[in-house]
C-alpha cells in the first residue's frame, strides 16, 4: 500500500480546536465533543511525527472495543460520522491514568522492567516477586496508576492510597475503577487471544457524567496497549512482535533515544512498518479488513460535515459507522 501524507492535524468550522498529543478536539452544543483521531504518534511524552492510517485505525478499534464492553461500564461514545472522527458526550475526567498489566516489560524509563531492572519490588505500590526477566508474565494483572499530566509535563507514578489521600478519587469511586480496569483487561485479553494476540498491558481513563462512572478517551488501541503476536512468538526469551506502540520507542532505543534532548526523526521504513502493523492489529482483533479513508483526511471530513455537523441533541447511542 502507498502511502499518503499523514494527517497531522484538523481545521473544521467547528469553533476553537483544542490539541492532546492526538487528538484534535471542538466542543459542540448539548455537552457533545468532536474528537478528531490525527496521525500523529507520541513516544517518551514526545510528539515524534506521524504515521498515516494510525489515526483511523485508532478511532475506529476503539469504537470496536466500546461496543463489545459496554456490558461492563458504560462509555463516552456516541457515534463515528467519519473513521477519523468520534462524536462523544463530555465527562468530568478523573485525574489518573490506570494501566492494568499482565507481563513485566517496557523500555521507557517508567516501564515496569526499567525499573525492576533497577532493583525495585515495590513498584506503583505493588510488590512483585524476585526472579521475574523482561516479558514474564506477572502472577496476576496489576494496577500501577499514574497522574494524568497537562501542559507537557510529565505522568507521574502514584499509589492507590496516594490517590486517595490527596483527593483526586474519592475511595468508593477508585474502588470501582479498579474492579472496571480488571474486567475491562480480562474482556480485552479474552478477545485478543481468539486473535492469537497477547494483550500485554494497556491504559485506561475515566470520567464521571451525571454521577457515573464513565470510560472515556480511547479503548484497547495500539497506542494505548501493547499487543503481542502470540503466533510469531516461537522461543520466549526472544522480543516478541509488537503490534503497538512499543515498536517505534524499541526503534528509538536502539538508536540511543529514551526521552532526553531532541529525537531524531524517523526514518521512512519505521514510518511504513509502523502503519502496517497498526493495521494489521485492527484486522487481527476486529477479524474485518481494513479499509482505508480517502487521504487528505482533513478535506474529507470537510465534505462529510453536513451529514453530521447538526445532529440531534440526543443521537443514537452506539458506534454507528455513517461513513
């Protein structure tokens, strides 16, 4: 597949455009919000460039993923007028990330193998065994939260009690996150293997909209899980197949970058190798092919507004795909 320009970012008529490291987002009338799913890929809390198609295979894995688990908590989403686009109801966002993993692994600085590595069992307030090597799988899933960061900076490690004690959750409501992210982890992994995939770890925020607990942002993606191929895995010692994120920070370590100074650009293989992948992650887990969305993305969305840009104040719930 030829590769068109990546769709670093949105300008709709939609008012002001607010930007994460991805998404481009416009507030819109009944307490909705258009999120834009972009190309643009971070690493080390670094916007590294950007790989195209990873915008749609985000949005539209996640609205997968938000059908298939709506049983278990509800969610944001209310429908996808385009593949790059999420229409979703604004929540108050709880001010921690929760990140459930299955195995040790990683190559950040705040990976769970970095710092293991480094001699620490008592990680995000959970003590792990000694003997553990990079991808063993843990005894059990675990929760190791983080701050949520804004402005640039960086997450930061925290414990459930610290969480607590400091008010960002209230006890009652953190105790449901967490029973919600083990169910949300067991679901996901579930699916993954009739895949033939791992889910190895993955990332999980939450909202509150009308006094209920409410997951939000994104689902089981490639950039907010780690994905391994089960099948080309052959001898256990050996780095798995990523089929996520962790690709490119492995290409960035290798070339001696982890996060300090200027990050050298990627080279046009990583750029192609890492849009196959993402693709192939969505097949893998979705079992449909995937499709791509006429490029420029931007122009696209343009002339597909006016099926969706006055839309009922109470659309149908679901991942209603009008594109």
């Amino acid at each position: 597949m030829r590769l068109p320009a990546p769709f670093s970012h949105s300008n709709l008529p939609l008012g002001s455009r607010q930007a994460g490291k991805v998404r481009d987002w416009y507030d819109l009338p009944d307490g909705r919000r258009a999120l834009v799913v972009t190309d643009r890929i971070s690493a080390f809390d670094r916007i590294l460039g950007a790989i195209p198609y990873k915008g749609q295979v985000l949005n539209q894995l996640s609205a997968f993923w938000f059908e298939r688990t709506r049983d278990i908590v509800p969610n944001h989403l209310l429908y996808v007028p385009d593949p790059n686009v999420s229409i979703v109801r604004v929540c108050r966002p709880w001010p921690v990330e929760i990140v459930v993993r299955g195995y040790i692994t990683g190559v950040t600085g705040t990976s769970l193998w970095t710092l293991y590595a480094r001699g620490e069992r008592e990680i995000y307030g959970v003590r792990l065994p000694d003997g553990l090597r990079k991808n063993d799988r843990l005894p059990h899933p675990i929760i190791t939260p983080t701050t949520k960061a804004t402005g640039g900076a960086h997450d930061e490690r925290i414990t459930r009690d610290e969480i607590i004690a400091r008010g960002l959750v209230p006890a009652d409501v953190y105790a449901h996150i967490e029973r919600v992210a083990l169910a949300l982890f067991e679901r996901g992994s579930q699916i993954c293997a009739r895949a033939g995939l791992t889910l190895v770890d993955t990332k999980y925020e939450f909202g509150d909209l009308g006094g209920a607990l409410t997951l939000i942002d994104e689902l089981h993606t490639p950039d907010s899980s780690r994905f391994w191929d089960t099948s080309a895995r052959t001898d256990r010692r050996a780095e798995p197949v990523h089929l996520d994120k962790e690709f490119i920070r492995l290409w960035y370590a290798e070339h001696g970058y982890r996060g300090e100074g200027e990050p050298p650009p990627m080279s046009d293989e990583l750029v192609a190798a890492a849009s196959e992948r993402y693709i192939r992650a969505y097949e893998r887990i979705t079992g449909q092919p995937f499709i791509p969305g006429a490029y420029p993305v931007n122009d696209r969305i343009l002339q597909g507004m006016g099926r969706w840009r006055e839309v009922d104040s109470e659309p149908e719930t679901g991942s209603r795909d009008e594109d």
